[in-house]
C-alpha cells in the first residue's frame, strides 16, 4: 500500500485477517484526516484506539497542536466521539468545523502511571 504522500500515516484494526477499522493523519500539519470503523464493530473501543495509535503517531513527530475538521451538525456521532476524547471547538470556516487538541510538550509521550 502507498500512502498519498510522505508525510501521511496510519494505524488499521484487523479482526481475524480483516480490515475493520482505519486511521490517518498528516504529520506535516498535525491533522488528523480520517478515523473510520465498520459498522459492525462500532461501540467496541476499536475507533477509541485507533485515535490514540495515530495521536501518538503525531506526538512522537512533533505535532504539538493536533486538528481535524468535521461537520457543522453537533448531533453527529463524530462530533461526540471526538469532544469525548479531549478535542476542543476551534472554529468554524468553509461550512465545516474544526476542533483541535493541544499536546503538553512536558509530558509528551509519557505513558500515565
């Protein structure tokens, strides 16, 4: 698989040799650019995960201010999902929203005791 560009990655969750979740994000910008469950598999802590896998990601390629854009529509699940793991309303532009997430430099890595 080829990423769309150097500076892309991402995490998948497998689940007995299939695809059932995956995660992007752009460590040039710090934008976290997709994070997609099957439906099936949804409510299992799998999207929860893989949020993690690739803020870290970001995290250890010195992304200190992580963002993402989502829909305008508070009642979307995804707004939700995000505000529920620390994500904050940044603004709203070009009909879309963005939230962002500030990273503590101090403790950057650090996996809590």
């Amino acid at each position: 698989m080829k990423y769309p560009a150097p500076f892309a990655g991402g995490r998948l969750a497998e689940e007995d040799g299939r695809v059932v979740g995956f995660a992007m994000g752009d460590r040039a910008t710090g934008e976290l650019w997709v994070i997609a469950v099957q439906p099936e598999y949804l409510k299992r802590g799998i999207g929860s995960e893989l949020m993690r896998r690739v803020e870290a990601w970001l995290v250890e390629n010195r992304c200190w201010e992580l963002w993402l854009t989502t829909d305008l529509d508070p009642r979307l699940r995804a707004y939700s999902f995000y505000r529920h793991r620390g994500w904050e309303d940044w603004k709203e532009e070009g009909g879309m929203r963005y939230l962002r997430k500030q990273v503590d430099v101090r403790t950057a890595g650090r996996t809590p005791s």
